[in-house]
C-alpha cells in the first residue's frame, strides 16, 4: 500500500497570496513526486488576527481543491 504526503504551503506579502499543494507518494520505499495538485495565486486580504487569517488560507485552499 502506498503513502501518501499532501503538503501545502500559502505564502502571503500583503499584497497577494500564493498557493501551492504537492503530493508525494512513497511506493516500495521509492519516493515518487512532488506531484503538482494546485497553484494559484489571489490578492491578500490580511487579518489581524493570525488565526483567523490561518482558518481563512486553508479554507481558501479546500475551495479550490
């Protein structure tokens, strides 16, 4: 059975915010990827509050996944 590994990274200056989800799968021991699954970018609406600005990225994320 193979692992899976989704990784997602949202990169944020102020102004936009870029995303970027990879998959890697290791089959056999072999490492296979990273898979590109999404790349987009928006313009940024920052919160001051980190957390709220967190729950706002990966939503963001899952919509358009």
């Amino acid at each position: 059975m193979p692992k899976r590994r989704l990784s997602v990274e949202i990169e944020d200056d102020g102004t936009t915010v870029v995303m970027t989800v990879r998959r890697y799968e290791t089959v056999g021991g072999v490492e296979i990827g990273p898979t590109l699954v999404f790349d987009g970018s928006v313009l940024s609406f920052p919160s001051p509050v980190v957390e709220d600005w967190q729950r706002d990225m990966v939503v963001m994320v899952a919509e358009r996944l």
